[in-house]
C-alpha cells in the first residue's frame, strides 16, 4: 500500500518510520497521539528523526519535543456530534472508568452532580451523541497504567463539548465552549496544507 501511496502519514506505530525512510522516497508523517510518547522523546528519536513531518494530537506532548513537532488539533465531527433531542439532567455528569473514579465521584459531588460511570468502549461510536446529550456535564479524568494523569482534554470531551455538555478537566476547571479549531474541516484542511507543503519538496 505505501508503495502507490504519495505520502505515508503513520499514527504512533513509529517503529516502521525509518523502513519506509529506507526503502522509500516519498515523505513520511509521524503522529503521535497520547502514552506513545508522552515522556519518551529521547528514548524513541532514532525513530521519529527520519520522518519528514512531526505531530502531536495534544499540546500537552510537546514537552520535551523537537522544535519542529507541531500540534495539530484532534478533529469532531460537528455534524455527528451536536446536541440532541435527548431529555437532559443538567445536574447530572458522565464519565468513562480509565483509572481516576475516585477523583471522578469527588469532582462530581464538588459541584452536586448526579455521576454515572461507564465502561470504556460500552457505547458504540454512532450512539455516543445520543449518549452524551442526555448529561449536563461530561467529567474528563483519565490516568492511563502506568502513566501519569492526562493532561489535555480528551476526544470523548471533545465530543461532549460538541454536543452541549459542560466539561470538567483534569484540573477541577469547568469548560462550555467547543474550541472551534477542532472541527473536522478546520484540521482536515489543515492537514491539506501540511500535505500540499510536504509534495512540493
């Protein structure tokens, strides 16, 4: 497949970056997304140093970056994603158990929030609109194994911003609006930018 391609854009499987490097001339995207770089920069730069492009889905993993990682916003798509004709508790919150539940129920007491707590990946994507439009709020507190607490607002918050919830970060803080520069168009026209720019070489 990456033999016809024009470009390879290749999400954290870094391992193969300097493979395609070597058998092919065409330019390579690295894209880092979360626990597969967050900390590891220098254990993993024979890797990400061949790659023609570096980007990070969150602003949080450019600590300890090369100059030249970018942060490019995760895209929703606003047209899936919007509030829904769903009967809404606002008093209530939704969060998904990722390792923080505890802190999940203090957060939601703080501010008298009724919480519901459900499995990760119990709901499929196409009813997560219907899903989240029927809370107030979205409580966003992830601690992956063996890492430290995410430090950036997830996809899923994302997503519930975009349909009309409040969502509660990993700092206490309460968030209303969708940070436009997440919709789908704007990045996926970024990205055109990005990919027009590495042809051109």
């Amino acid at each position: 497949m990456a033999r016809s391609a024009d470009l390879v854009h290749v999400h954290s499987l870094d391992r193969v970056v300097p493979w395609l490097k070597r058998f092919y001339s065409k330019p390579v995207v690295m894209h880092y997304h979360g626990t597969d770089i967050e900390g590891r920069w220098r254990e993993k730069e024979g890797r990400w140093r061949r790659a023609d492009y570096i980007a990070v889905s969150t602003p949080n993993l450019l600590e300890g970056a090369p100059s030249n990682a970018v942060h490019i916003p995760n895209p929703v798509d606003t047209d899936l994603f919007r509030p829904m004709q769903e009967e809404k508790d606002q008093n209530s919150a939704l969060s998904f158990r990722y390792g923080m539940d505890a802190e999940a129920e203090a957060a939601a007491r703080k501010l008298g929030l009724n919480l519901v707590l459900l499995e990760r990946w119990s709901v499929r994507y196409d009813q997560m609109p219907q899903t989240l439009s029927k809370y107030g709020y979205y409580i966003d507190l992830r601690k992956p194994p063996d890492h430290m607490v995410a430090r950036s607002v997830g996809k899923a918050a994302l997503e519930a911003l975009a349909c009309g919830l409040k969502v509660i970060d990993w700092e206490g803080r309460v968030i209303e609006d969708f940070p436009e520069e997440h919709a789908a168009k704007s990045v996926a026209a970024r990205w055109d930018e990005i990919y027009m720019g590495l042809l051109r070489k």
